[in-house]
C-alpha cells in the first residue's frame, strides 16, 4: 500500500510515544514519518491542508506536511507533468464540458477519449501549462 512498509526494522520504536517494537505487535510505516504503534496509529489527527480528521496510520509526511491521501495526491499531482481524470458521461460534449470544468489546477485539457470496453466512461488527459505553452510555443 502507499507509504507503508511491510516489514519494520530492528530496533525501531514508536516516533510518537517512544514504544519499544517487539515481535508479534503491529507497526505501521508512514512515509516521512517513520513507525507508529498501532495505538498511536489509530488516534485522530488533523491534515495540515485540508483540516480534515484523519488516522495518523493513512497520513504521509511532504515536505514537512503532514497530508490525508487526498491532499497527497493533489499535492503530488501538481508536480507531475501530466493528469488524467474519468469521467462518466453518456455522450462526448457533455463529457468535454464536464472535463474542461473539472481541470486540476495550473493544467489544460490536451485529449478526451472514450475508455477501453466502456460506452460512458471518458478519460481525460491534462498537462501543466507551463509545459503545454513550451510545446505549443
């Protein structure tokens, strides 16, 4: 799973409470973090971007951040070059017009095409502008 290790290393401890690990007990990995007992683990906290409440165990640590899955990806996803997005919609325009509102930001719509074996899935492809300005300059 993303941001989670499946074995812990020897030695480690708990970055929250301090807890030894030992064999047998539950561990989780959180990426730019470190291990987390499954007690501390399970405790409510609060995502630094969006506020929601969230268990420690899903959060991931960027750039000093601590972030739920759905900030991550946004986050991540703004220094990708490129996006796509599904869309369901019955016919082509209102799935441009779906597509051209639902834009991340700082990228533009480069392609709209049906999904393999589907009649109403639509896949949209994005690319950030800066890049889509060079190309297109």
């Amino acid at each position: 799973m993303l941001g989670h290790l499946s074995k812990p290393e020897a030695g480690a401890s708990c970055r929250v409470c301090g807890k030894e690990m030992r064999k047998g007990e539950q561990f989780h990995y959180i990426t730019g973090f470190g291990y987390v007992c499954h007690s501390c683990g399970i405790q409510g906290v609060e995502c630094d971007s969006c506020g929601a409440k969230v268990r420690r165990m899903t959060l991931t640590v960027l750039r000093g951040r601590s972030l739920c899955l759905t900030c991550y990806r946004r986050e991540r996803e703004t220094g990708e070059k490129r996006a796509m997005r599904e869309i369901k919609s019955a016919d082509i325009q209102s799935a441009l017009g779906m597509a051209l509102e639902s834009a991340p930001e700082g990228f533009k719509l480069i392609g709209l095409r049906l999904k393999t074996s589907s009649k109403d899935m639509w896949q949209a492809e994005y690319e950030r502008e800066d890049i889509f300005e060079m190309r297109c300059s």
